[in-house]
C-alpha cells in the first residue's frame, strides 16, 4: 500500500509520497502519471529526512525520467511537510539533486531561494529559432516571440527537447515581454510535455529578460503563466527568488 498526496502549482501537478524512492520509481511514474489509466499528473516526487537538510526530494517525470529541480514541485513539498506534522517550521532547507535550496512559507505562499541562473550565449536552432540557453539547476532554451498564442507548441516543443543542441534534452520556454515587470511564457518540459505551469522556466525565462535589459534586477517580475502567476525576483548576479502557491488537491491510496 502507498499512501500519496496530490498537490498542484499552478496547475504543474504531481503525486507525492513520503518515504524511500523504490527501486521501480521511473515505472510507477509512468504508470500512475497516465492521465487516462492512471491517476494523472506531470509525475511523482519522493520526500525523505535528509542529513545535509531538513528534506529531501527526488522527482519523476511522467515519462519515468528523473529531473533534478522543479519548482512548483518544491513549493509543494514545503507546504507538505508542514501540513502534513512532519515540521513547525517556516523556513526549511530541501536537498534537491541541483543542490540544497532555502524555502520560506507564508500559508499558501512559499518562496523559494532557486539560486544564480547561468546564462550562456544564444544559439540558433535548426528549426528557425535563436534561444538562449539558462540552467537553473536544470537546462532550458528560452526562446522570445512577440506573442505566445501563436507557437504550436506541440509540434514545435518535442523537436526543441530532443534537439541535437542539447544532448540532454532541454525544457522549451516561449516568452513574451509584456512590461519591464511582466512577463507572458509557455512551456514544453522535458520528459512531461506542455505542462500549464513551470518553475524554473519561469526563473530562467526572468533571468533572460533580465540579462538582456527587457527587466529590471532587483524588481519583482510577475511571469503570467497557463496555470497562474509566479513572481520572480532576480538579482543583480542573477540569483533567482520564486514565490508562488502551493495547493492540495487530494489524499489516495496505491495497492
């Protein structure tokens, strides 16, 4: 029997279970992760004790890949821990595999310390874009456009992951600038496909903005995404801060 929590930010939802990752974790994400024979989400995320933090987190994507951040995910699991009676705490450290990362909650709301974006040289794709690729614990080809509604995401957002540029794959941001303080973004993750919400696209799609001079550091940025809104705040050496909710959709049972 696996006990499990559905949670949601902005619509970019996940299975949670506190306790070790199985052996079989890429399967059961795969498996449970299908929206029509499962119970559907973007995947699972595993939730522990740590000895170098307060928690720890390891996420599968709906495809059974493993990604080291996500942070809508974190987000989540703050609420979690706190909701659930594992922790009083307001502040928390969570070991993630891009590092360990600070939280601090404020009831819905948690903020997230994402850490310093890096941000190399732009590159022109094959397909007829020029990108800028951001790691924010994990890769993403940020790509501006006068108007998001317009790309075909599906189509486009499998060829821009699995591009020869990125030989690991890569998340797909579309990004409109709206205002120095506004931002409007798609996304295509890696390993889940168009998702309503990304985290830490929504950190690399700022960070972009910011280092091209399309926003201001040190402003809060709101980053208008499918699922909702996020407020980004980056740095002037380009560390990223992300608040937004974090919600409960309902408690289960796996036999």
């Amino acid at each position: 029997m696996m006990h499990y929590t559905k949670m949601h930010g902005i619509g970019n939802d996940y299975l949670f279970v506190f306790g070790e990752v199985p052996q079989n974790a890429a399967e059961l994400s795969r498996k449970y992760s299908d929206r029509k024979n499962g119970i559907g989400s973007d995947g699972m995320i595993y939730i522990n004790y740590s000895d170098i933090a307060d928690f720890s987190m390891r996420i599968f994507n709906a495809d059974g890949s493993e990604a080291k951040m996500c942070g809508n995910g974190i987000r989540c699991v703050a609420r979690f821990v706190r909701e659930k009676g594992y922790t009083d705490k307001d502040e928390l450290t969570v070991e993630t595999l891009s590092g360990v990362k600070r939280l601090r909650m404020d009831g819905e709301y948690v903020t997230v310390d994402m850490g310093k974006a890096e941000i190399s040289d732009d590159v022109m794709l094959d397909l007829g874009f020029e990108c800028t690729p951001v790691s924010v614990g994990n890769p993403h080809a940020v790509i501006f456009t006068d108007d998001v509604a317009l790309i075909l995401l599906r189509d486009i957002g499998p060829k821009i992951e699995c591009n020869k540029a990125f030989p690991g794959r890569v998340n797909a941001e579309f990004v409109q600038v709206m205002g120095e303080r506004e931002l409007r973004m798609r996304v295509w993750e890696r390993g889940s496909g168009e998702t309503q919400a990304c985290g830490t696209g929504a950190c690399a799609s700022a960070a972009a903005s910011v280092k091209k001079g399309f926003c201001r550091a040190g402003e809060p940025i709101t980053v208008h995404l499918d699922g909702g809104d996020l407020e980004i705040t980056v740095k002037d050496d380009l560390t990223c801060l992300m608040k937004g909710p974090a919600e409960f959709v309902c408690d289960g049972e796996i036999l």
